[in-house]
C-alpha cells in the first residue's frame, strides 16, 4: 500500500505536505504511510488516494482463478508469441528493477 500511495502523489505532483492539507492529516502521518511504518485503514487509504485526485477500486478474485486465466492465455499463444511476450515483460520490469537497486545501494 506504501508504494501505491507514493505513487498516487507524486503522479499528482503533490508533495507529502500538501497531501496532508488536503486529506486532513500531518505531514508525519504521510510519511509514515509511505515508508511502510504504518499501514492507513482502508478507509483513509481512500481518502488519501482521492486527495491525489484518483479513485481506489477493488476487485476480489480467487488467486487459482486469476492464476489459472494466465496460464490458459499463455498457452493459447504459439511458442513464439510467448517467448515474445515474456522478453516484453522482461524489458518492462527492467527500469523497475533498476531503480530497486539504486534505492538499495542508497
């Protein structure tokens, strides 16, 4: 939840101040929220990602299910396709990868 709140903001160009103000809470409380010290209620996740001017769905799925659709779309797909697929993730995943590790090396 951390990291989707920190990216609801700064994607609305917020900083942790401002979100605050907007959301009725402190500036602390936020940052708290972001570095995964404390987890915000459900609720007030909600209401901290509306005042970054987006909407939290949820959609529940039996994990098999949602796993098992994955599995048949991959199939479906002759081996080419897949190998195709799966070096397109690999390059989508790379920036994410890389910016883990920037974190990590501090």
């Amino acid at each position: 939840m951390h990291a989707v709140l920190r990216e609801a903001r700064r994607s609305a160009g917020l900083t942790q101040r401002e979100l605050a103000a907007r959301a009725g809470t402190s500036q602390a409380t936020i940052a708290r929220y972001e570095s995964g010290a404390v987890s915000p209620t459900l609720r007030t996740f909600q209401r901290l990602i509306e005042a970054c001017g987006l909407r939290v769905t949820l959609q529940l799925h039996r994990e098999d299910e949602q796993l098992d659709r994955q599995i048949r779309e991959q199939l479906a797909r002759d081996p080419a396709e897949r190998v195709a697929f799966g070096l397109t993730a690999a390059r989508a995943q790379a920036p994410i990868r890389h910016a883990a590790r920037r974190r990590r090396a501090g």
